[in-house]
C-alpha cells in the first residue's frame, strides 16, 4: 500500500469516478467531470465544503404526544424512511456518505425509537456533525433522544445503572472488544446516569446522576459523563477504532496494521475533526491506489441511487426506493441489530445476486425488476431514452470506444481485452463494428439495451 502520502496528479475521468463513487451516492458522469484535471485535494475540499441544507418533515419539530393514536405514529414511520431516500437520492454529497456512516455506527431504529420524531432529530444532528467532531457528536449521541430510548439511558438513574449505552459505548462506538472490562463497563454506566427524554429533547438531571468516585479505563475520580468521552477518547485503541471503520468504508475492507496506524496518527494529529481526516485520507495515495479499486461490495443504497444518478432517474418514487433498498437487506432506520449492516460481503447472498442484478437490467428498460414502470416522485414515468444517454458519451459514433467509455463509467475495475470484445460483440449483435450507426436509432437503441444489461448483470457491476 502507498500510504498517506498525498497524491498531487491531477485526476483522470477514470480516478474521478472512483471518488465520487466512494465518496458520495451518485457515480454519474456529468458529476465525476467536474474534478477531472482538479488535484485530489481541490477534488475532495469541493466534497467538503458543500452546503448542508434540506427540509424535514412537517411533523419533525412536534413534540411526541402521550397516547397519540398508533396508526398516526406508524404512518410516519414511512414518511421517515422517504424523508431519508430523499436526501439520499436528491444530489451527490459527502456529507450523505458521513451521515450513513455515523448512522450506522451510532444505531438505532425507528421501531424501538417508536416517534420518528427522535430519530429524525438524530439524524439532523449526525448530519450538521458528519465531517466535524467525533468528540463533539458523541457528546451530542450520549444525551440523544433516540439513543436514550433504543439502549435505555433514559431509564439510567444513580443506584440503578442501566449498562446498556456504556456497554455500545465500548465496543460499538469507540474501542472494539478487548480493549475495555466489565469493570469500565460498570463504572461508565454510572457516569452516564441521570437522563431522561423531555419533548424533543434529551435532557440531564445532577441529582439522578451518581457523582461518586469511579475508576474508568484506569482513571480514578468523580467522572461524569463527559468525563467518559475524553478518557476514552485519550485511548490509542480508540483512534486506531475509528481509522478501521473509516479505512473499510472508503479504502479496502482489509487494511493492515501499518494503514490502521497511519490513519489513527493522522486522527490523533486532527484532534478527531473528520473533514480533516478525510481531506488527507481522500487526497491519499493509498484511497487511489490500483489495487483497492473494486475491493468494496456496494450496499443497496449505493446500488440503487447510483443507478437513479447515472441514468437519469434521480426523480424516482421515493417510495419505491424503500422498498428495493429494503428488499435488498437495506432497511432505512432499521439496522439488523446495534451492530448496525455489517455491509460488504454481507450484502451479497444468493437470493440478493440475482435481485441485484435484475434491479440494474430494469433501470435499462426502464422498468422495476419485476417489469412494472418506475413511478416519478409527483407523478409520471421514469423513461430512458437510451440513444440520448449514449451521445452523452465520449466518441460514441465508435463501438468500441463506446463500450470503453460505459465500462469505465459503471465498472470499477478495468475490463480486460476478452471482456471487451464480448461486450462489442453484445452491442454489434455479430455483426462487423462498421455497421454501427448510432444516428439509425431503430437499430442502435436494441444494441445499446444489450449492451447495457450485460454490463450490469457483470459481477463487477456490484463493486465500487
């Protein structure tokens, strides 16, 4: 592996489509443009500084009410999950990839949360911090309204500690098993007592809180729940912690030892401010590196929203996105379990393969894997017009050319020679490459569905 070096060469459409597919949702060509000739680190400060902006739902800042009616609760419930398809789909952002990240390193889920209204004020709170503070959201996650109610800190009082969030704290959120006892479990539930939810918020009472002597990761005093954070943020193990989680989400599932301990130095450096990290680790010689390219298995989400970009279908039913994310294993605001999607090859399975790999056939024609057309947010149809889409592409009046330039789009890694010529082979229907004719739309408009669908039937289609 290269290392944290900083890489200085201007990108190529080739390196602009790796990193916008791993670092936002939305691999299309029209956006990956925009940073070829741009040095990595111009690339990725345009990824950073983008605007943090969306609307909530209605409902979002009404305080939850005692006994309100079951069926209105549950109704927003979906309201939710589409309020998040929206921002996930409306346009490319890092900050979407953070807040994915964070949400499913700070989990909970809507059914144990119960009013959406504590999860959407999680997310909104996850999503200001995503590329600031990991000291300053954790803070922010302890006294959380959803995360009090999903691991009971809101039933936490002094005298009868609930381990429930300090045992997550650990493993879950910051060091990772076998870094911590049963002991620090122990004493921290006791300094992250005293919270109850009041309304929209999460608040802390002194007096139901224990303010006694507590030995924490070997640290003895009257620790509070701050106090929490910074001891264990002071832990080497928990800035190595976090570089894993990062170095898997946006460089290779396999790091070594040696990468974990570069980025964990560069955590350490930035005092945790993970824009700061992200602008080195982005910009790196290693993110860019030939041999990580294509080692990541995209989660539905990325499946999904990267179809919608590349091909034009950004405005689809928010709806029935849920629905294929979730049919796919990915369901918005319900994780498996705390642990969160453990991701990778955990999404690929054989009933999910071939769901996959009809999900990317129907983009093509247009229709959802079960043949139905694709409904438009606010009515209509989604409709691809296939030979429009291809004069977008470099020297498409030359067939080969044509499949280099969708190859290099939607596949990660490079097509060899023979994968080539069976894709010009698909796209000519057998016959001679001087036939093609992209302005004899009857005849280039078959051949380009062919010649797309088996792209994305590739195993390769499902890396990123």
């Amino acid at each position: 592996m290269a290392g944290l070096s900083a890489r200085t060469a201007p990108l190529t459409i080739s390196d602009a489509y790796h990193l916008v597919r791993r670092a936002t949702l939305h691999p299309s060509k029209a956006f990956a443009e925009q940073f070829v000739g741009k040095t990595p680190a111009e690339a990725v400060g345009m990824l950073i500084d983008a605007p943090n902006d969306g609307a909530v739902p209605s409902w979002a800042d009404t305080a939850p009410a005692l006994g309100e009616d079951f069926s209105v609760v549950a109704g927003r419930w979906g309201e939710l999950q589409r309020w998040w398809a929206d921002r996930l789909i409306a346009g490319p952002s890092l900050r979407e990839r953070m807040t994915l990240f964070w949400m499913n390193v700070f989990v909970t889920d809507y059914i144990t949360v119960y009013f959406p209204q504590h999860n959407v004020t999680q997310m909104r709170t996850i999503r200001r911090m995503a590329l600031e503070s990991y000291r300053d959201l954790s803070l922010a996650m302890v006294g959380d309204p959803a995360m009090l109610i999903y691991l009971n800190g809101n039933l936490s009082i002094k005298g009868n500690p609930n381990e429930n969030f300090a045992r997550e704290w650990f493993e879950l959120f910051s060091l990772g098993v076998g870094n911590y006892t049963e002991e620090d479990i122990q004493e921290a539930a006791r300094a992250f007592t005293g919270w109850a939810v009041i309304g929209l918020q999460g608040r802390h009472y002194p007096a139901l809180a224990d303010a006694g002597s507590k030995t924490i990761l070997g640290q003895t005093g009257n620790w509070g729940w701050r106090d929490v954070i910074r001891i264990t943020l002071e832990q080497p193990q928990c800035a190595r912690f976090l570089a894993s989680k990062l170095w898997r989400t946006f460089v290779s599932p396999t790091p070594t030892a040696e990468d974990i301990d570069a980025l964990a130095e560069v955590i350490r450096s930035k005092d945790y401010n993970i824009g700061e990290v992200l602008r080195i680790l982005l910009a790196s010689e290693a993110f860019y590196h030939a041999d990580v390219r294509g080692s990541l298995i995209k989660a539905p989400v990325d499946l999904v929203v990267g179809l919608a970009a590349f091909f034009g279908g950004t405005a689809l039913d928010r709806a029935l996105f849920v629905n294929v994310a979730g049919v796919l294993d990915q369901v918005l605001f319900y994780p498996p379990t705390v642990e969160g999607w453990k991701g990778h090859r955990m999404w690929i399975s054989s009933t999910t393969f071939p769901l996959r790999q009809r999900v990317g056939e129907g983009f093509v024609v247009s229709r959802t894997a079960d043949g139905r057309t694709i409904p438009l947010q606010g009515g209509g149809t989604y409709t691809l017009d296939l030979v429009a889409h291809a004069r977008t592409m470099p020297d498409h009046t030359n067939p080969r050319q044509l499949v280099r330039a969708y190859a290099n789009a939607l596949l990660s890694v490079p097509i060899t020679q023979e994968q080539e010529d069976v894709l010009v082979e698909i796209l000519m229907t057998g016959l001679e490459e001087f036939y093609w004719d992209i302005d004899d739309e009857a005849a280039a408009r078959p051949r380009l569905r062919g010649l797309l669908q088996a792209i994305v039937r590739m195993p390769e289609f499902q890396l990123k």
